[in-house]
C-alpha cells in the first residue's frame, strides 16, 4: 500500500519500524540489514554501510526491499538534493524563466512572495505557502558543470535546512562530488547550515 524510505543513519540498530508500517521492522548490526514482516525474517542485505537508503514497498503482503535510486545527472541529482521534483526542473536560464512565470501564475494569491538564490548558471526559487504555513519549492535550474565547487557555493548559499538525511547526504557528496571530511565541515559550521540544528 505504501513505499517508505529506510535511511541507515547509525551504525547498529536494534528493531525499529520501517515508516508508519505496522507490520515491518528492521535491525541493523553495522553490517547486515534484515527486513522483518509480522515478527518473520523476510530479506536480509549484507554490506550495508551507514549512509545506504533504500525503498521498503509494503504492499500488504511479504515488503520488498530494493536500493534508493538517486539522479544519474549531477545536476538532476543537486536540484533534487535540494527537494526540487522533476516537474520544478529546467536546464537553461530561457526554460527557467518560463518555469517560473507558469508556476507564478500558478500559486498566485494573496501576499504571494518568492524568493531566489542564485549564481552564474543556477537559480532556485522558492514561494511563500501561507496555506501550508511554509514554503514550496517552485522552479530550479542549472545549466553548468555541477561540481564539488558548485555544489559547496549553492549549499552555502542556500542559508535554509534541506529534508534528507544528514549521513546520506554526506555520503553523496564523498561519493559523487569528491567532499572531503574538511569541506563537510566547512558546511556544517557555516552561519546558515544546510544541516538542521
């Protein structure tokens, strides 16, 4: 009925639920992920390291368990880091403009005000959700190499938390964008971490 994201966020951990699941449950040892339904072993992972996520489908029978799969493109990958869907993505400052002025349209109301970060050749927008009593991510583009120095100037920039996980992040920016333990915490001291406190 539901898929629930399953973040490997410490390095042991003893039977916790997967999501709202009722009936799904999972330890973590360090090293082996094992995937409980109604109190029965039903999967098991070895290999798995702090950082890994995975998609749990429960579908009211036996869940299944199969790895989160991240953008390919690095700059699908960085918009989405940064919780732009793929619908709120453009690939150039043109496309980017005519996003934005659809999605203005759009969420045209009352007291409507967005806000923008942006560089040389990136731009993300944001709107006020007076309805929602928060913010929607409204349109994103970015139409240069997405680098480690990118992606360290956008997140320093972006002065607000971001909704994944910290350890997967940080896995993703060693990973992908060649993040050293020194550039992590240069993010993490910065005024406006990325990282909620």
């Amino acid at each position: 009925m539901a898929n629930q994201k399953l973040f490997i966020e410490k390095t042991t951990m003893e039977a916790a639920r997967v999501g709202n699941s009722m009936s799904t449950t999972y330890t973590y040892d360090g090293s082996r992920l094992t995937l409980f339904w109604r109190n029965r072993k039903v999967t098991e992972r070895i290999g798995v390291k702090a950082g890994d996520a995975f998609i749990v489908r429960c579908d009211g029978s036996e869940p299944t368990l199969s790895k989160l799969k991240v953008p390919h493109r690095n700059d699908d990958l960085l918009m989405w880091l940064l919780s732009f869907s793929k619908e709120d993505r453009a690939y150039s400052a043109e496309s980017y403009q005519e996003l934005l002025a659809q999605r203005r349209e759009e969420y045209d109301w009352w007291g409507y005000q967005d806000s923008e970060y942006k560089g040389d050749g990136y731009a993300f927008t944001l709107c006020n959700r007076s309805d929602c009593g928060g913010v929607h991510h409204i349109a994103s583009f970015v139409d240069r190499k997405v680098d480690k120095e990118l992606v360290k100037e956008v997140f320093l920039k972006w002065g607000r938390g971001i909704y994944w996980p910290r350890v997967f992040v940080e896995r993703i920016l060693r990973d992908r964008f060649g993040f050293t333990d020194c550039d992590l915490e240069e993010l993490a001291k910065a005024e406006d971490s990325i990282w909620w406190h």
